[in-house]
C-alpha cells in the first residue's frame, strides 16, 4: 500500500481551520486537523512545501517510521509548526489504520477503558451574576464539571469571556490584527476568589469547578490565588503561570494545594518532563494537534501515568471536529485519564465537519464506527475561504506586553 495524494483543506466557517487529507493507491483515506491558531497558514506551508513531497509512495501503515523521519529527519525539531504539521500526518494515518482494521482508533490503541469520556463546559459570564447564570445552564444540560471565567470589574474585557451573554459560541481568536487588551492582575486577584465563593454558594460542592489563569501569573501570584481558592475545592487551576520555566511550579506547589494543569502549548514530552516527574502539576494538557499526534501524545500520557498525572485535553473551538474525534478515541482508551475540555463548534463547523462523537449527559460517547469517526465536506468547505485572525494580546496600563 502506497500514499498516493496529500492535500491540505482551509476553511473558515466561523473560524480557521487546516486540515489534512491522506489517500492511498487503494483509495482509503484519513483525515488530520493541522490548526495553529493565529499562524494556520505556516503549518500549510510547512506540509504542503516541505512533507508532503518526502511522503509520496511510502506505506502509509508505517505510522512510528513516519513519524521517527519527519521528527529526526527534519533536523530542526519540535516547536509548534513542525509538531502540528506532524500530528496532522499522524491522525490521518491513524484513520486509514483504522479503517484498513475495520476498527476504531480506540480499539487499536487497547479497547475501551470507559464508555465515555468526562467533558468540561465553558460558563463565562461579562460579570460574576452572568457567571452564576452560565454554571447553572450548564448543570442544567448535565455536565458534571464546568469551567468558570468572568469579566474582571475594571477591566474593559477579559480573556477567556465572550461578549455575548453567559453562554453560547465564543471565539478567543478575532478577525483583522491582534486585539490588545488591557490586563491588572492585582484587580483579577481580588476578583477572582469572590466569583468562586459566589458559584460555591449558588450550586454547592457537588459540580467540579475549574479555572483557567492564561498564563497570567508570576509563580508566587499563582501561589497565591491558589491558596485563596483551597476553600471552594477546585478541580483545577490551568496555566497557572508560563511553563517555559518548568521549575516555576515548584514555588507554586510550596504555597498551595490546588491541582494544577498545564500543557496546551506544549509541543512534546520534554516541555512537561520535569513538571510530571518532580510531580509539579496533577494534569497534563498538551494535546494531540500540536503536541505531535496520538503516536507522541501515548507517549506523554504513558510517562505521566507513573507519576499519577491525569490527561486533562485541551478542547477549544480551534481544535477541529478532527481532533476532537482524535482526543475522544484517545480518551476512550487512556488508562489515567482526567477530563476532556468541550468547547462547542458552531453547527456551521459541525456541518462541514460531520462526527461520530455526540455528547451525552455530561459525557462525550462514540459509536464503534472505523478509524477516527470523522469527515470532511469539502465542497460545503470551499465556500468559506480563510480570514486573518489572532488571539488577544495582553498589555499593562503603563502599555507594556503582559503575557510573560
Ligand atoms: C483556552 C483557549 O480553552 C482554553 O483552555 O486557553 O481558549 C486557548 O486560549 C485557545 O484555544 C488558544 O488557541
Ligand atoms: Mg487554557
């Protein structure tokens, strides 16, 4: 068997999206997501310009040599363009894989450890009674953990908080240049502790809550806003402070209890190595489009599970229906699995994309249909052409970058 033809896929239905479609000479083919938010169109170039032409002929069944040659074999390793270009190889391969069985990813990887997979909703809300709101609408709809994000007084705008009301499609990403907005963390620290004593009050102990810091923090603020949750038992705080600086979390732990997450920027093993072996964080994020595909992704999720670290997949509108099939197979079968991030895609998306996986009470569930359980309607694709977006830029009132 022979890869015969490669083609990547953009599309912009609502918001960007590259994929990757693999078609052998016996006409199986797979499908992989190769979005990177804000720079979608490096990682086309990188695979249309530079990998695909070096796949052309060889067995697509190969998947670990494949992945081995465009890892070592490009000389240049790791970082964000190269590990999604990788992973979006990587999932189609394990599609037609799937196919060529007659089986599910999930089965190839081991079989079911669960019959679904935990998912997370987003309840955001401009003020902390909008937030209230959205936690209650989405226990309402069933979802036993949901993450909570609420506009910060005194901030125009907060990141992670749409601009509509509580709940329903928010996108990070804008369109035209980068938006900057303005960030206080001292404001956010005093803010943040009260909106979670309030959802406490308002829906008691039995939801999971999570947070999600964006990398907003100094590791002693971390600290900090993690000893000032402790009370309202969260499930986790997320990107707590930038992870470049992996040892940064020692000082975090030193102040508070809270399980931490981190990892959806993460590209390879080796940005959380040191986080999961010196047991720093209790989740591992780093997911399967930009960390290198499911052959990569196993090997973090296997390495984290002797140090009794969970998966905890990051899940947001710009991880394609591709991946998200990708992440529930995953999910499906991984023995320390955590929780799965749902962001929900507009019905556009979900119309171009048709998927087998459905949520159902709290959960993701999937039938036992071949290979990832995802397509492509190309042609309903075509008609919505890529438009330049960017994720929120962050900078203090004295104008300087924020974002460490
Ligand atoms: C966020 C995302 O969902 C999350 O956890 O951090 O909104 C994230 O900022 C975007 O997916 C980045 O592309
Ligand atoms: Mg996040």
């Amino acid at each position: 068997m022979k890869i015969e033809r490669i083609q990547t896929i953009v599309t912009c239905p609502g918001r960007n999206f590259v994929t990757v479609r693999i078609v052998t000479d016996e006409g199986i083919w797979g499908l992989g997501d190769a979005t990177l938010n804000g720079r979608e169109l490096a990682v086309k170039s990188y695979l249309e310009d530079h990998v695909f032409p070096c796949l052309i002929g060889r067995d697509p069944r190969n998947i670990e040599d494949i992945w081995q040659y465009l890892y070592r074999g490009a000389y240049w390793r790791r970082g964000p363009v190269t590990m999604t270009a990788i992973a979006a190889i990587d999932m189609a391969l394990w599609d037609i894989k799937g196919k060529l069985a007659g089986m599910p990813v999930y089965q190839l990887l081991g079989g079911k450890s669960r019959n679904g997979v935990m998912v997370y909703g987003h309840a955001n809300g401009r003020d902390h009674e909008e937030a209230v709101d959205a936690v209650h609408k989405h226990i309402e709809e069933g979802f036993k953990a949901i993450r909570v994000q609420s506009g910060v007084p005194g901030l125009a705008k907060t990141y992670g908080v749409g601009k509509g009301k509580g709940k329903g499609f928010y996108e990070p990403a804008e369109k035209g240049l980068p938006p900057e907005e303005p960030w206080d963390t001292s404001l956010y620290l005093r803010h943040t502790p009260e909106l979670f004593r309030k959802v406490r009050e308002a829906v008691g102990f039995g939801p999971h809550l999570l947070h999600d810091a964006h990398h907003r923090l100094t590791p002693i603020e971390a600290g900090r806003l993690g000893k000032d949750l402790e009370p309202y038992r969260m499930f986790w705080i997320e990107d707590a402070t930038p992870a470049e600086n992996q040892a940064a979390f020692r000082l975090i732990r030193q102040h508070t209890t809270i399980p931490l997450a981190v990892g959806e920027i993460f590209n390879s093993i080796w940005d959380c190595k040191d986080l999961i072996s010196e047991q720093l964080i209790d989740f591992i994020r780093s997911t399967i489009v930009h960390a290198g595909g499911i052959t990569h992704v196993r090997r973090i999720a296997d390495f984290a599970a002797m140090y009794q670290v969970r998966t905890g997949f990051h899940g947001a509108t710009d991880l394609s229906p591709v991946c998200m099939a990708a992440a529930v197979n995953f999910g499906l079968w991984v023995p320390n699995f955590g929780i799965q991030e749902l962001m929900p895609h507009t019905p556009l998306t979900d119309e171009v994309f048709p998927h087998n996986y459905r949520y159902e009470d709290g959960f993701l569930v999937m039938d036992e249909v071949p290979g990832l359980g995802v397509e492509i309607d190309e042609e309903l694709a075509a008609k919505y052409p890529y438009e330049r977006a960017y994720l929120p830029i962050a900078r203090l009132r004295d104008g300087s970058m924020w974002n460490w």
